[in-house]
C-alpha cells in the first residue's frame, strides 16, 4: 500500500519560532516539547482550518534516540546536590511527556506512541505509523524525531567522537495520511524497510547518516540528520517520479521507495 506524506516541518531549536497562540501552553516546558508541540502545530495546522478532524483517528510516534536527556540531567543535578526536585522538571524528564504535551494541545485522541532506539529512530516511528495508516486504525498520523541531546553527550563527543561536528538540536515531523484528506501529498511512501548493524561505544558519538535519493547521495552527522536531509531533498526537488531511497550508517540501512504526486 502507499501512504501520502501531505505536509512535513523541520527546524533546528536555534531556528525554531513557538507560534504566538502556544505560548501560554508551552511556558513552563522544556527544549524537548517545545520542539514537539511546534512541529506537530506546525503539519496539523492546516488540516485543521480545513476541517474534517477526526481527533479519535489522528494519532502519533515520536522517534527519539537520546530523548529529554537534558532535562534529565538537571532532575539528577537537583538530586545529587540535595535540592528540592522539582515536580515540573521532573515530569519533563519522562519520555513519553513530549507525546503528552502534543496530545493534549492539538486535541489528538488517538494513540500517542514514544519509541527510543539508537538505531533509526525517525524510520522506526515511520514504519510504526504507516502500519497504522494502513491497517485502517488511523486516519492521520503525526511521525516526529526529536532530539535535543545534552551538555554531557556534547562534552563526551567534542573529547571521544574524534573531530565530528556537532549535532544541533532540533526536531522533524511529517504528517500521513489515509487518502490525503489535507490536499494533494507531497510525496507518497512505499516498502520501508529497516536493518540494524551494530555499532557500541564512543564509536557512536562520531556517527554520520548517508542519504541516497534521486541520484543524489549527501552525508550529515548525528542521529537526526537523515530525517532532517530526507524531508530537505523531498520538498525541494519536487517531481521526483518513483525512486528508491537509502540510508545508510554504522547502525544499519534504511531502504524505501519514495514518489511524488505526479507519478501516481
């Protein structure tokens, strides 16, 4: 079956802009759900105004590969230095919090799934929802990658990762829909299929994504930057036609075939 991608967002959280009606919400939340919460803002927005939204068929995976490491990290701070935990803080620091916040402020009734995986988490929470997508449990589904890694994993890389850039935090969503409810898709998506490698140790901190597309093959650093290409390439190439796509690291290989509209 081929599922409609009809709408996809993407930004670094040096980049990110919280739209003015999710200020009050998001006051007291942290990088990670700010990031989440304006993504998923970001796809829904327009399907929204358009109406026809299903809240109890609209549903949600979040892929992340370090998760709110930072926060947890300032909860474990607090901890160690006897302070006073704080609540909020420390229910930012659970990792399906950010599938929470997104749930609840868009109105999503449907499920809200947080999977952590060091090895393709974006294309795993992918693969998640269009299985859902397909089996006719939902209509719509939200699948994010977030990461916004921590100043611990920073230090350990800029010491061990031998030289790798650095990897900026930020987030990517894309929007699937049943029958493309929202408009014309922006490209459809077909047999994806996942192989895990094996990589342990500070090897993992000087990981790099390769995307193959269209001809094309571009190599960035960290864990999200294959999604954050992928969804780069496919908005800005358009008329792709029917191609396969690849990615591959140290961690295994993603294979999919990817269309554009017009070649359905």
């Amino acid at each position: 079956m081929t599922v409609p991608v009809t709408n996809c967002f993407r930004s670094t959280l040096d980049n990110l802009t919280v739209p003015g009606e999710l200020a009050r919400q998001l006051r007291r939340a942290d990088d990670f759900v700010h990031l989440g919460v304006t993504a998923g803002h970001g796809v829904l927005a327009g399907c929204m105004e358009k109406g026809g939204f299903s809240a109890k068929k609209t549903g949600m995976y979040l892929g992340s590969a370090f998760g709110p490491m930072q926060t947890n990290f300032e909860v474990l701070d607090q901890v160690v230095t006897q302070q006073p935990v704080s609540p909020i803080l420390f229910s930012l620091s659970v990792f399906n919090t950010a599938a929470g916040y997104i749930a609840s402020i868009l109105g999503i009734r449907g499920c809200s799934v947080t999977l952590t995986d060091f090895s393709f988490p974006f294309f795993r929470a992918l693969q998640q929802g269009m299985a859902a997508i397909e089996s006719g449990m939902l209509d719509r589904c939200l699948v994010l990658q977030v990461e916004t890694y921590s100043d611990v994993l920073i230090d350990g890389t800029s010491r061990y990762g031998g030289g790798a850039e650095p990897w900026p935090a930020g987030v990517v969503c894309w929007l699937l829909e049943r029958t493309a409810l929202s408009g014309k898709p922006l490209f459809l998506l077909e047999d994806l299929e996942i192989e895990s490698g094996g990589t342990e140790g500070k090897d993992r901190l000087s990981l790099q994504e390769t995307v193959s597309l269209g001809g094309k093959q571009e190599t960035t650093p960290g864990y999200l930057g294959a999604a954050a290409m992928l969804s780069r390439l496919l908005v800005k190439e358009g008329r792709l036609g029917v191609n396969p796509c690849r990615v591959e690291s140290l961690y295994g290989t993603v294979c999919m075939n990817i269309r554009s509209f017009e070649g359905v």
